[in-house]
C-alpha cells in the first residue's frame, strides 16, 4: 500500500463523519491486506476474487467477530455478504487451528486489532454505543 492511500484509510479511521462499524472494518482490512501484501480494497469487493484476496478476507471477517464481537449478521454487513458466508469464514479459520504460521499470523492481528486507534475497547464501545442508541430508537 503506497503511503498515500495509508494516509487515506488513516484519515477514514479518524474522522468522526464515519460510522464506528466502517472504522472497525477499514481498520481490520488495513491490517490484513497489509499482512498479506494485497491492497486493502481486494478484501472489500463483492466478488470472492483470487483465492489469496478470498482467504485474506475470511482471516478479516474471522478477526471483525472475534475480536470486535460482532454477530455474523453485523460482519455480513460490513463486508456485503451473508451472515452464513460470515459463519463459513470463521469456520475454515477455525478449522485451521493446526496451521502454525497461520496462528502465529493471527495473534499478530488480534494483538493489532486490540491496539487500535483510540484502542480497539474505544472503537468496541463505540460500536456498542450505536448498536444500543439503534435498538432504543425501535
């Protein structure tokens, strides 16, 4: 990712115009394109894409539930898909819980993910904020 396009994404992380979910997931995408050299748009298309861009973007989806503890529903939304391509996502990561440098990778990412700016807690309570703020509004 060129440095202007990290600039970008970092000011989308920042700007209070965004949604707490679209910081989580361009916060998420940023880390794994970077950790897998794609370009963080390659995880965000409609289309599955190559098999590597597919399979960084179940490791992003795996990481916005678990770490983020969003439903799958929530992650569905965020990524433009289903809550059961969410669900099938996590499950081929947890399916390879064997696979050393793919945790190794992991921990890496969900060490980030806790780092994140104004502290992933701050972005987790921010997301809890709207989700609450949403359901009193009904």
């Amino acid at each position: 990712m060129n440095r202007s396009a990290s600039s970008a994404s970092t000011n989308v992380l920042s700007s209070p115009r965004v949604s707490p979910s679209e910081r989580v997931v361009r916060f998420i995408t940023l880390c794994v394109a970077r950790d897998f050299g794609l370009d963080q748009d390659a995880l965000l298309v409609p289309t599955r894409g190559a098999p590597q861009a597919a399979f960084a973007r179940q490791v992003a989806i795996y990481l916005a539930h678990v770490c983020f503890g969003l439903s799958f529903a929530a992650v569905g939304r965020m990524f433009q898909r289903d809550r059961t391509t969410v669900a099938h996502a996590c499950r081929v990561i947890e399916d390879r819980g064997d696979d050393r440098d793919l945790d190794r990778r992991l921990t890496a990412l969900e060490r980030a993910c806790r780092r994140a700016p104004a502290g992933a807690g701050g972005l987790r309570e921010e997301l809890e904020h709207s989700r609450h703020a949403a359901e009193t509004e009904r």
